[in-house]
C-alpha cells in the first residue's frame, strides 16, 4: 500500500515539502484561544515616539505670540567689494588700445581676460585704454568711405552724387586758390617792410575805431594867413582860455589856421572855446568851419554861439599828421568883424 500510494503520487505531481521541525518548547505550548486579549511589549523608544505623534495631532486652540523684540529692517546695502592691498606698478608690456588697467595693480590686460593676469582682481571695473585727443579727433574728420546702393553709379550726371561732386571740386579750387594767396601775403608781410607797416597801420587804425580811447593831441607848429598883432595863431593851442587868437574877416578870402603833429594821429574830436574871453559878444565868432586834413580830407563842423566849451565830432578821419582849419562864416560881432577863437584842441585815437 505504501508503495501502491506513492507511485499514485509521483503520477499525479512532485511531493509536497516537507514541514520544518518544531521545536519541542513550541510543539508543548498551546496556541491562544480564540476571543481572548493579546498582550502587546512595546520598548521605551516606541513609546516616546507615539507620544510626539499624539502630541502633534492634538489641534491648536489660541493665537501665537510674538516675539518680546523684533530686529529692525534693514535697507538693501551697496555691494562693498573688498580690495587687497597690492601696491601699483608699472605694466609688465606696452599698453595697447583698448587693453583693461586693473585699479588694483595697473597691469594691463587683453580684453578678453575677465580677471588680472597679475593680482587675479576682477576687471569689472578695470579702465580701458583709448587713444589721446588728437588721434580721437583725427579719426572723427577722417573722411569715411560712401556707400552706394545697388544699381547706382558714382558720379553719374544728373544725379545727387555727381552735383555735390562739381561742388566739391569748386570749393576745393576756391580753397587753392585762397592758401595760395594767403601764403603770398604771409611772405610779402614778413619780407617786404612796406607792406607789413601798411598793415600793422591799418589793423590799429580798426583796432582804434572799434574800441576808442581818446588822448590829447598837442600840435607842433601852428601857423595862420592872416592874424591882429597881439593875438598870434599860437594863443589858440597854448591850453589858456584867457588868450586867444583874433584875425581880420574877409568874405571873399576866408582865415586859416594849420596845426601841424609830430606824427600821424587819428583825429577824432575838436574842443573849441569860441570868442574872445573878456568880450565873447564885440567880436566876431565863427559859425562853420571847414576842416581840411593833411590827405586831402575836408568836413563841415557847425560850431554853436556859445561861450565856454563845446565839442565838434570829427566823422571822415584817417591818419594823418596835420589839420587846416577854414573859418567860411561867421556870427556877427557888436564893435568888430575880427574873428577871434580862444582855445582849439585835438583829441585822437590812442
């Protein structure tokens, strides 16, 4: 039968394992009936662990308190970059043109470097190396290449380019022709004296007209045609209003008066005392006097009948190194027709 039951086994599958020993405290203890309590050992570890997690599953009943002292904002702060004492010196090769000077160390850098090559500090603020003001200044009138749009030719008639080209050329000879001219005249001032005191005459003569500064002008010689003995020509530029200078009237050949200077002066204005000074009335006074100047230059001043000082403007002056004075008419005088002038004095130009 034992040998009938395992062949019947081996056809119908592979054996069961077989069931590990039991040990013989476990075969003598019995299992615990069904429906009464277990008893569960927990250690000390679990035990405080399942107290924090109650703990935190109790819900929170009132409000938190704030902290007794809060610290105070405080502002967002500038970045304080920290610097290392290294000594400047100079650069360890030729500064070249836009090349990175470290502040820390002044050496000089490729730009392509973002630290010193030197002290290792940040180029961030590194200084850059451009050129000096004339090369700066040079390279903004250098003439830049134009650029012409596809299909357009430069210089072709009846275009823009081609006008502004004929006056470029125009200008260009314009301007030629002007050095050419000012270097002749540069050369004639510096080798050939006429010409050069011509022109420092002139620039004074405009220097004097437009800022003027006038300045008595004594005359050196004064001379007249005709005069009544006791009152010469020179009792009217001697500075005194107690003389004066007193010659017969002629309508048909008018007095003169010539004052002669020691050089050639740019007269401006006459101050002239009319009349005689102890009898203004009894003689005659002048009332136009024809000013002629040593180039040739005549003008009309109308002196007023005024006794004391009264100034005449002298408008059509140049250089010059004499005045003749015509009297052409005359104030009619109470005892006589003799023309008298106490004082006459020339102001010129500085």
């Amino acid at each position: 039968m034992p040998a009938a039951a395992a062949a019947s086994s081996g056809a119908s599958g592979p054996a069961a394992p077989p069931a590990p020993p039991r040990s013989a405290a476990a075969a003598a203890t019995p299992p615990p009936a069904t429906g009464a309590p277990v008893a569960v050992v927990v250690s000390a570890e679990g035990a405080e662990r399942a107290a924090l997690v109650a703990a935190l599953a109790q819900p929170v009943v009132g409000r938190a308190l704030a902290a007794e002292q809060e610290p105070p904002e405080l502002l967002p702060q500038p970045v304080q970059i920290k610097t290392r004492a290294i000594v400047k010196s100079k650069p360890t090769r030729r500064l070249e043109l836009g090349d990175l000077v470290c502040g820390v160390c002044g050496e000089g850098n490729v730009p392509s470097r973002h630290f010193c090559s030197r002290c290792g500090e940040s180029l961030d603020r590194a200084a850059v190396v451009r050129p000096v003001w004339w090369r700066r200044l040079l390279a903004k009138l250098k003439r830049r290449p134009k650029a012409y749009q596809i299909g357009t030719r430069p210089g072709q008639k009846g275009t823009g380019g081609h006008r502004k080209w004929l006056t470029y050329s125009a200008f260009r000879k314009v301007r030629v022709v002007f050095g050419i001219a000012l270097l002749l005249l540069g050369l004639g001032y510096a080798f050939y004296p006429p010409m050069r005191n011509t022109v420092v005459d002139n620039i004074s003569a405009l220097y004097r007209k437009v800022t003027p500064q006038l300045e008595p002008v004594h005359p050196v010689t004064v001379t007249s045609t005709t005069m009544i003995t006791g009152h010469p020509p020179g009792a009217a530029a001697d500075t005194y209003t107690d003389t004066y200078w007193a010659t017969p009237w002629d309508s048909r050949k008018h007095p003169r008066i010539t004052f002669t200077f020691g050089e050639t002066r740019l007269l401006r204005n006459i101050i002239l005392y009319s009349g005689a000074h102890d009898a203004f009335v009894a003689d005659a006074r002048p009332s136009i006097l024809k000013v002629t100047l040593s180039n040739g230059v005549t003008e009309n001043l109308l002196p007023q009948d005024v006794a004391g000082q009264q100034t005449l403007s002298m408008k059509n002056t140049t250089l010059v190194n004499s005045a003749t004075i015509e009297v052409a008419e005359i104030f009619d005088g109470q005892s006589s027709q003799n023309v008298a002038m106490s004082e006459i004095e020339f102001f010129a130009l500085q």
